[in-house]
C-alpha cells in the first residue's frame, strides 16, 4: 500500500506531458509483454499437442512390444529365448482349461505296440542247471516257454540293380533286324532309379534337408556316393513330372466339387526377391502356389472360403466368406492384456460359447445350431459391438502428428477399429454356426503352410524360381497324400496319372479345438 501510495504521489506530482510519456512507455510495455504471452500460449500449446503425440507413441510401442504369439498373429518363434516373471506363463492357450484331467480322454482309441504272430528271428533261452537240486538241464527238457518280442530295425539293404535289356531279333520272313525299345523311364546306359528319386523328393520336402546332407545320408545308410547336384536334378525332374497332378488338385479344389476350402499366403526370399507362396486347400486336397505378388491370390473360385480377412480375398465375387476366429481371439486377446477394455473379454467368451454350439450339435448329428442358440449368439455379437463403438466414441481423439497431418479420417484406437470390423463382417465370422462344414478357424490353410516357414529357417531362401516352383510342386504333392492316407513315398514313386485316379475329395470336418 505504500509503494502504491508513493506512486500516486509521484503521479499526482507529474506534469501533464511527463504523464502522456509515462503512458506510451507503459503501453509499449505492455504490448510487447502481451507479444511474449502469445508466443508463450503456442509454444505451450505446440508441447502439450508434441507431449499427448508422444505420450501415444509411447502408447503404440508398448502395446507392440507386448505382443506375442498368444495375442497376435506373430509366429512363436518370434517370442525369443527372454523368459517371463515367474507368475507368468511361458505360453498361453487360447483353449481354456476343460476340467479334464490331461492324457487320454475316455473313448479314445490308444494304439500300442503288439506282437506279431511270425517274427524275423527266433533266439532260445534255457535254464543251465536245476535251482533245487543243482542238477545240469537240456534244451530237450524244454516243456513250455514264454515269448517276449523286441522291434528293431533291419540294416539297409544294398544299392538294387535291374538291368534293362533291349534284344534284337532277325525276321524270319523278311530279314529284317528288328530292336526292342527300352521302357521310356530308362534313358541312359546307367541311372538312378525312380525310388531314390522319391526318397530325395521326400527328405528334401517334407523335413527339410538340403542336398549336402542328402548325399551323406545316401552314403552313410545305402553306400551310394551320389552327388548334390546330381540329387538336385533328380528331385527337379521328379517335381516336373508330378505337375499335371498339382494342376489337376488346383482345378478340383477351385471348382465346386470341395464346398469350402482354405487361403493364405507366405512371404518368401526367391532369387534375392521377396515372393508369395499362396496355400488353397481343404481337409482331402492342397495346393501350394508361386504367386507373382502377394495380391496374386487364387481366381475362379466357387463355394465357400475361409480365410483371415485380407481385403484382396474379402473381394472375391461368388463366393461365400468365412472369417478365421483364431485371429480375431488372439486380437481380442490383445485388447483384454494392453487395453483393458471389458468388451473384449466378453466377445471372446461369446465366440467360445458359440464353438461350444458347434461342437455339441455336430455330436447330435445336426447340420446347424439351433436357430434358437443362433440368435442368442447374434444379439449378444451385436450387443457387444454396439457397447464397444459406444465406448470408444465417448473417448477424446487421438492425437495426430503434428508434421505429417494426412488426410481423410482420424486415426482410431485398435479396439475401436477391431469392433468396427467385426460388426462390418458379422456374417462372416458366424458363418461357422449356419453351416457346421465351415470352421471356427483357419487353422488347416497355416498348418500346410508351417512346414513352409521351417524350410525358411533351414534354408534361408530359394536361389532359383525353377526351384521354388518345384518345392511348391512336391509339397502340394506330399500334403495331399498324407491328408488323403496314402503312404507318401510310395506316392511320389507312383505315377500322376494313377494318383489322379485315386483321388477321393470328400472332406473330413474335423472338430476345431482352438477355444474351449
């Protein structure tokens, strides 16, 4: 009060012109504070939008860094060797615990090692001497015996040798020398045969061995010092000729006698490129496809697909689409650990439930759920949605970078997104529960593709498209043999035209075990 007192008096003491200076310095004072106080409130405002966009990245790095093969698509292997705290677990089943006790269930059919009624060998146990009175004991004393049967294997046998001989004969009519042609597998005076051909195709396909190791295993188990390059062309020529089967199982699985089959798709290294191998399969049938891009999907299909929502395969025509739940679970599973969103933990119990349905109705011999059960589960589908947009609509706005602004709508969360979707394709997700020959998952199109990605991890790469398309070739050659209980080595030994024959494409639903 006194320093507001004293400046009154120095006021009050001030000539008139004295105070007009005094009045224009203050106002120009005050101008340039007001300047600064502007600059201040938008650098304020410049940090707190460059803070929130921060505090987002910091968002979307955490939530990527917490994900793992049991809340994503992510293979298990890229989990790493780092262990988990000790309350957490090493991996996680999206099944659920059943209540069951763990090994076989009641009902199922063990298989167990059993004698055979005439073995290879026979080796004779006698006693030497009596154990009361020590007296010596015969083989012809013998009264009855007891068997016991070891199974081992027999060493392998030497390298076999058929001779192909081409005989001449001289015409007795007319003279004429006439010459037998040899059969048209034998070309040259000495060659590998058609079994070692297949053996090679086998290893080399389904577990994975290059042709270095091939030829030592040909040299430490059947003595054949044989070449890798020599076993590189034999499993080529042997790819070449199962072709017209690999086409011939493509045109059955993209027409209508399979109604639903399977799409994916896997990045692989060719020739220093990235290329697309494409899997279209059902239960019976697989194809495995070199693909000119990863939008190089399969045309021409009929029926009903099962796929993991991938815009190109959504925008097939004349189809039927069913969405892979296993996606959506672990997705779910990801909001439930990152988010926090209680819907999520909700649908994931509904789609549960509604597995459940199936299971219990294809046991009774119906082709669908109850329309009753059905429509339960599609009010609670839609329920759980609605709940969740609700949700994420009452949320603020994501902050959006401040350099790089772009156009069209605002950046959403991933729940938002992720309910969004499943309400756009409802139908396609609950397809399963209308038709019970359409899975819960996806899961048969990424086990024909796993063998795919070990191959990967072994190998690295393809050098050649020639010997891309040739794995390709063989492995559809090999799935659909072992889904069809054929004995595979003899089915790369047999030729394409009876395996064509033998074709059976009626599918087997196999029960989904994914949720619980």
């Amino acid at each position: 009060m006194k320093q507001a007192r004293f400046t009154r008096d120095r006021l009050s003491a001030l000539s008139k012109p004295d105070l007009i200076d005094l009045v224009m310095e203050l106002a120009a004072q005050n101008a340039l504070l007001q300047t600064r106080v502007d600059e201040l409130e938008k650098q304020n405002r410049q940090l707190r939008e460059q803070n929130a966009s921060l505090v987002q990245r910091v968002c979307d790095l955490e939530r990527r860094l917490g994900l793992n093969s049991s809340n994503s698509s992510k293979p298990p292997s890229s989990d790493g060797l780092a262990k988990p705290a000790a309350r957490e677990k090493r991996t996680r089943s999206l099944r659920g615990k059943s209540g069951r006790k763990s090994g076989g269930q009641h009902g199922h059919k063990g298989t167990t090692l059993k004698q055979v009624a005439t073995p290879d060998a026979l080796v004779h146990h006698y006693p030497h001497q009596c154990t009361r009175c020590s007296a010596m004991l015969s083989p012809e004393a013998a009264t009855g015996f007891a068997a016991r049967q070891v199974f081992g294997l027999a060493p392998p046998p030497p390298l076999f040798v058929t001779e192909h001989r081409a005989h001449a004969c001289l015409c007795r009519a007319c003279g004429t020398l006439v010459r037998a042609d040899f059969p048209e597998t034998v070309k040259a005076p000495a060659q590998y045969g058609d079994e070692i051909a297949a053996l090679a195709a086998y290893l080399q396909t389904q577990h994975c061995i290059p042709e270095d190791r091939l030829a030592r295993i040909f040299s430490d188990l059947y003595k054949i010092r044989i070449t890798p390059a020599t076993l590189a062309s034999l499993i080529a020529k042997k790819a070449d000729s199962m072709r017209v089967f690999a086409d011939r199982v493509r045109d059955i699985l993209s027409g209508t006698a399979v109604a639903v089959k399977h799409l994916d798709e896997t990045g692989l290294r060719i020739a220093g490129k990235t290329r697309w191998l494409h899997m279209l399969c059902s239960t019976s049938l697989s194809h495995l496809r070199l693909g000119t891009g990863r939008g190089d999907i399969p045309s021409g299909l009929a029926g009903t697909i099962v796929h993991d929502c991938w815009p190109p395969y959504l925008a097939l025509e004349a189809v039927e689409h069913g969405l892979c739940n296993a996606h959506l679970l672990r997705e779910l599973q990801a909001v439930i650990d990152h988010d926090r969103e209680p819907w999520a933990t909700d649908m994931k119990a509904l789609l549960s439930n509604a597995l459940t349905l199936t299971q219990i109705a294809r046991d009774q011999g119906k082709p669908a759920v109850s329309p009753e059960h059905a429509h339960q589960i599609d009010q609670r589908f839609d329920a759980c949605c609605d709940r969740a947009i609700k949700f994420h609509e009452g949320l603020p706005p994501l902050a959006r970078p401040t350099k790089t602004r772009k156009r069209g709508r605002p950046k959403r969360r991933t729940g938002h997104n992720l309910a969004r979707q499943m309400q756009t394709h409802k139908a396609a997700i609950l397809l399963f529960l209308d038709d019970l020959n359409v899975p819960f998952t996806n899961n048969e199109a990424e086990r024909d593709l796993r063998m795919t990605k070990v191959r990967q991890k072994v190998s690295g790469s393809f050098r050649t498209e020639t010997g891309a398309e040739a794995y390709c070739i063989l492995r559809t050659v090999v799935e659909t043999a072992r889904k069809q209980g054929w004995d595979v080595l003899r089915a790369l030994s047999t030729s394409p035209v009876q395996l064509i024959r033998d074709l059976n494409t009626v599918d087997q639903i196999q029960p989904d075990r994914v949720a619980g």
